[in-house]
C-alpha cells in the first residue's frame, strides 16, 4: 500500500475554527515544520493559506479535520483549485498534563497523522449532498422541535381540569391535534382554565405548523433525489428521508474503498470478538448512526413488506435475528444501487 508520504513532497496540516485556520506546512520526507500561518476564516484568509503553500514547488496535500464544519470554506476553495484534500477525524493528541495544546500544535499533528496512516478519506462533495444535508437538518429539528411540543401537550392535558380531560379523553394524538387547534376560551373560564387552553391552543398550531415544514423538506429532498439517484427511490423500503440519508453519507462515486468500508462507515461491518478458544463478533457501535438509523429502517421494511426478496427469509428466531442478519447485507444492497448504479 502507497503511503501519502511517497506521493507527495509536503502535507498542510490546517486546524480549523469558527473565525480562524491554523495551517503547518509539513515536510512529507521528514515530518519537519517548514512554515505555519493563521488567517481568517474569510474568502482573503482562505486565499493567504493557499498562497503559502504555494509558493513551493513540489506537489503537496492538504489534510483538514472538519471539512463540512469549520472547515468547510477553506476545502471549499481548495477544491476548486484542484488541489488535494484529505478529510481527516479528530487527530490522536497526546496527553496534555504539560500543556501542549495549540493550533499550530494541532495542525502540526494533522499533517503528520495523514502522513502516518495507510488509509485516507476523502472530503465530501458539495452541491446535491450538500443541499440535502442542509434539508435534512431542517427537517430534523422540526420534527424534534414537534415531538417535544406532543410531549408538552399530552402532560399539560393529564394535569389539565376535567373538563379539558374529558374532551380529550380516548382520543388519538392526530385527533387531539386537529380539535385543540380550534379552542376558544370561554368568558366564564376561571384562570387556570383559561391559560391552559391558550397554551394548549399554541402547542397544538406549533405541532401542525411543524408538521408542514416537514413534510415541504420531504417534498424538496424527493425533488433532489429524483433528479440526481431516481432509482434509489425505486428499491424496497427507501423513502426520500432514507435515500437522502444515504447519499449524504456516501457522496461521490469513489470515495469508499470497497462495500467493506461502506458497511463499517454505516456501523454494521462485524468486529471480531475472539478469545482463546471462544471465537465470534460483535456488533460495530462505531460509525454514522444517522446512515445506520437509515439502513435499519430499510430492514425492518423489507422484512415486514417484502419478504419474499428480504434476505432473512424463514426468521428462525423471530423479527430481532432477522435485523441483525440482515443488516449487513441491506447495507450492500442500498451500496450496490448508489456506488455501482444498480
């Protein structure tokens, strides 16, 4: 396997920040510090960084924590140079008991890990992924911002005055939503009556409210998967929130090595757990847990709606075994349709 340091002559480490960049220019052969600066997190301090670097002949890499975060502007210029980004986690630091923390120490460290590791990744892409990311977002935190207002609901009308218990009583969450909205206070209503159906009256038009700027970002992202993946949309169990999911995950062709990375980025890539005499896996805990929410979704769908092409066919120990041995192979499943086209 190629290491970076036979491909390139320095590597620019940058630690990134909300109003600054830190960037190391770092020698590929030796690991040596050559040159630092800090600049702004503006279009000139993006473009002062990049002019450091190159005033070096040579070819050179960036390596960047937080490439769709802090960031994000700077990978954003660098790539439209042409130039060569490498997207990094968080670096491994040593202890800090003696204080050696810094940004040109973590830059420093940035570049020298790329440098040590036999694997790289690569940043995600913008455009498409990087508006459904941003329609993912919003609609995660309305339907948060909703289930929390349901929450508020159904504890104010358990400790509400009979009279607002009874009118919701045996009632569903979609009726009491639908009926509460239209409340008016009575004249004669004493004050607690009447502040709890005015904060009852304003949850209840906040959870439909928030319950249509979900459903408008699901509308925007089908849109968006239509025209980039439609056929995503076609496979059994992926719906637009799933599918968007994925795609964000997965970004461009070639940036997984092979499925095995795929699975172990989405958590379901087995982790040998062996001991002696005792040999088995265990489950991966490790990874995207948005994108492996998404392929569970995916396996309790086809399970419960197409079982006749679910590859848990029979069940043998009930719904549960079924997840867990399927889970892998949805995982290749969905990787076949975004990496390969189908």
């Amino acid at each position: 396997m190629t290491m970076l340091a036979d491909q390139v002559d320095f590597v620019i480490g940058v630690d990134t920040h909300k109003l600054t960049n830190t960037a190391a220019v770092v020698s590929a052969a030796t690991g040596g510090l050559i040159d630092q600066m800090t600049a702004p997190t503006t279009a000139e301090g993006n473009e002062a960084i990049l002019e450091m670097a190159s005033v070096r002949a040579g070819f050179r890499a960036w390596a960047i924590e937080g490439t769709n975060g802090s960031g994000a502007g700077l990978t954003r210029l660098l790539r439209e140079r042409g130039e060569r980004v490498i997207e990094l986690d968080r670096p491994n630091r040593p202890g800090r008991r003696g204080g050696n923390k810094s940004d040109s120490l973590d830059a420093v460290r940035s570049a020298r890990e790329a440098l040590g590791r036999p694997e790289l990744g690569e940043p995600r892409e913008m455009g498409d992924r990087a508006a459904l990311a941003v329609l993912l977002a919003a609609r995660r935190s309305a339907v948060d911002a909703r289930t929390a207002a349901q929450r508020q609901i159904h504890a104010l009308v358990v400790a509400a005055p009979e009279i607002l218990r009874s009118r919701f009583r045996a009632k569903t969450s979609v009726s009491i939503v639908a009926s509460a909205a239209r409340m008016r206070v009575s004249p004669h209503a004493d004050l607690e009556l009447k502040i709890t159906i005015q904060v009852l009256g304003t949850l209840f038009r906040r959870v439909l409210e928030l319950e249509a700027e979900s459903r408008a970002h699901e509308r925007a992202l089908t849109e968006i998967i239509r025209a980039w993946r439609p056929e995503l949309l076609e496979q059994c169990g992926v719906g637009p929130v799933v599918a968007a999911t994925v795609l964000c995950a997965w970004s461009h062709r070639g940036r997984f090595r092979s499925d095995g990375a795929f699975a172990s980025l989405a958590g379901v890539s087995p982790i040998p757990a062996s001991s002696g005499l005792t040999i088995g896996h265990r489950l991966n805990r490790r990874g995207d847990r948005q994108l492996n929410r998404a392929l569970h979704v995916v396996v309790i769908n086809r399970i419960r709606h197409d079982e006749a092409r679910s590859p848990c066919l029979g069940r043998p120990r009930g719904l549960a075994a079924g997840r867990s041995r399927s889970s892998l192979h949805s995982c290749m499943y969905i990787m076949k349709y975004v990496q390969y086209g189908g």
